[in-house]
C-alpha cells in the first residue's frame, strides 16, 4: 500500500504569526490556492483511493479540497490533529517560545502533550488507518507538520527522542510504501506544485 503523506496549506496563523497547534485556523486564500494546485497534481500523478484528514480546518479544508479533485470518499479523524500545544496554542510567535531541546516527557505549554504521548498518539493514529484501509492500493492522509513528522518516524522505526527534523511546506507531499519487500521511501517534502 502506498501512503501520500500531505500539510495542509498556508492558514490564517502564518500571517497573525501565532503559534498554531491545537488552534483552529482557516486557510488562507494563497493556501486555497496551494491546496488546489497539490490536488491537480496529485490527481495526475498519483491519485489516491480514499482520503483521511485531521479535523482542524487547516487541514480539513485542504483534504476536501484534494478529496473533490480526485472524486473519492474522505474520513475526518481527530487523532490526525496537531500536537497539543496547550497554553500557547493562537499565542504571538514573538511573546512565547519553548526550548527545541524539549525532554520528551514534559508536556508542550504546560497542559498540552508531551512528546512521548504525542508520538503515541500518532502511532496509533497511523495504525488505525492502515488496518482500515487494507483494501486500497494508495491513500492520502492530509495533515499537520509535526503529525507527518511523527508518522515518518514511525514508519522509519526512529526513536521517539532523537535530533533529526523533517521539514514540510505547505501542502508537502511526501510518498511511501509498504511493499512486499519492506518499507520504501519514494519521495520526502515535494512542493513543486506549489511555485
């Protein structure tokens, strides 16, 4: 089964410069746009069966945006949203910040998820939606940075507590395969649509 990995398109957030998370922000009209033009790509290039998406609406716009394109069914599931980052989530960028060397069991915000619970989180997420979609031969799961980034690890068998960073644009693509020969990486972080 192959997986098409994707972030959601420029929202509302990255031009009140806050700290997005758990807040719920809208896209903007570039990440409409950008939410369109992966769409056309992804239906030329390699289409999906079945989409799932993260209900926040960054995402949840983006991933019905691509759903409607290709012309297949879409399942919303919260545990696709993005890492609970309790107090500071809607925060100005400039007034708050969190060390990047966080311990992976200190909570994000003070009340939000740590990073072994958020990678749990994902885990199972990840797992869940691969059991459900057994029967298709590609799907989509449209989502945040840092859940794609746990989802990667997963699929990668990193540790949780590591030092690498994958890094993913707006509407990213990355691509991967659970073939018979074991896990491929087809492609990480393609935007190409999006200039």
């Amino acid at each position: 089964m192959q997986i098409l990995l994707i972030r959601h398109g420029q929202s509302e957030a990255d031009l009140r410069e806050v700290h997005e998370g758990r807040a719920d922000f809208p896209l903007t009209e570039k990440g409409i746009e950008q939410a369109h033009k992966m769409a056309r790509r992804v239906k030329e290039d390699f289409p999906p069966d079945y989409v799932w998406a993260s209900t926040l609406k960054r995402a949840s716009e983006t991933a019905s945006i691509l759903a409607k394109t290709i012309g297949c069914p879409i399942n919303y599931l919260p545990e696709l949203h993005e890492h609970d980052n309790g107090k500071l989530a809607g925060r100005p960028l400039a007034e708050t910040s969190f060390p990047l060397d966080i311990l992976p069991h200190v909570k994000l915000g003070e009340t939000g998820e740590s990073g072994i619970e958020f990678r749990a989180r994902a885990e199972h997420a990840f797992s869940y939606i691969k059991h459900y979609s057994k029967s298709y031969r590609r799907i989509a799961i449209v989502s945040h940075g840092g859940m794609i980034s746990r989802m990667l690890e997963s699929f990668l068998g990193m540790p949780v507590h590591h030092d690498c960073f994958i890094q993913t644009s707006d509407t990213g693509i990355h691509l991967i395969e659970y073939h018979e020969r074991g896990r491929l990486v087809h492609f990480l972080n393609s935007d190409s649509h999006a200039r």
